[in-house]
C-alpha cells in the first residue's frame, strides 16, 4: 500500500510533504517492483524541481533500476525522446550511485546527446554524473571529457575530482 500512500503524500499542498513522500518511497527500497516506476514518473513531473529530481533520479529511479535493470532501456528511450527536461535530467542522474557498476558507454551517451542544451539543469546534471562517476574511474572520465565538447559549467563540473 505504500505506493498510494506516498502519491497521497505528494499531492498534498506543502513542499514538506513531498520530502516526506520521496522518504517514505526511499524507505521502501527493498521492495521495488517494476511497476513503481509509474508513481516515480508521476512524482518527476509533477511540481518539478531540482531538489525533488536529483532525489529521485539518484535514490529512487536509481534504486528501482538497479534491482529491475530490463527498465533502464525503455525509460531512458522514452524520457529522452520527449521534450520535459526534467526527465533527460534524470536519465543523466540516475546513476549517479552506481560506482564502478555505472553503464559508462550508457552515461557518455547521454552526456554527448545533451552537450549542447542550453538548460542550466542540463548542463549541471551531465558535470555532476561526470564528476561522480571520476571517483570509481577518473581516467574514463578525463578520456571523455577531453574528446567531448561540453559546456563550460559542464567540463568545470566534471573536472572537480580528476
């Protein structure tokens, strides 16, 4: 029951309570079914924000898709063929916990699809994925960024820890 307990969390007026919706989500880590990518879904498009986003791409998609990785392919297709940015956001993000287990080929991909966005949400999700995933492999990272164009925010970003 705690999905529809967490979308009636959500949808409650206060920016609290969809803190404590994503916590209460976060909480129930171990028994991710593939179908609760739907509530997630609904939560990244609903009342965007980066703060909501980043917890959610990072905690929870990111959660989901390590338990149901036949998920990634499709939502990832999906969420960067449309035009809400807040979902090619979280495309980028998602891996962000993922260490040395992170699809490198799958993070460059998004990264050099989403060089050239002008969104400021964009640009700082694709250094941030870049510069977390330099902790497990740094010499990766400065192949890619080296042969990438990227924006300046972007490769600043991505350079922090190599």
């Amino acid at each position: 029951e705690w999905p529809q307990v967490a979308k009636q969390i959500w949808d409650l007026p206060r920016r609290e309570y969809q803190y404590a919706a994503m916590e209460l989500c976060a909480k129930k880590l171990k028994s991710y079914l593939p179908g609760h990518l739907e509530l997630f879904e609904y939560m990244i498009q609903d009342r965007s924000w980066w703060d909501t986003v980043d917890f959610i791409a990072g905690t929870l998609v990111g959660g989901l898709f390590r338990m149901h990785p036949q998920l990634i392919g499709p939502a990832v297709m999906r969420w960067t063929a449309g035009p809400d940015f807040w979902f090619h956001r979280c495309s980028i993000l998602f891996q962000l916990k993922y260490g040395k287990k992170t699809d490198a080929p799958l993070l460059f991909r998004l990264c050099r699809d989403f060089a050239g966005e002008k969104e400021f949400f964009i640009r700082k999700a694709i250094g941030w994925a870049l510069r977390q995933y330099s902790k497990s492999e740094p010499a990766a990272v400065r192949d890619f960024i080296g042969r990438q164009k990227l924006s300046p925010l972007s490769r600043k970003e991505a350079s922090k820890y190599i």
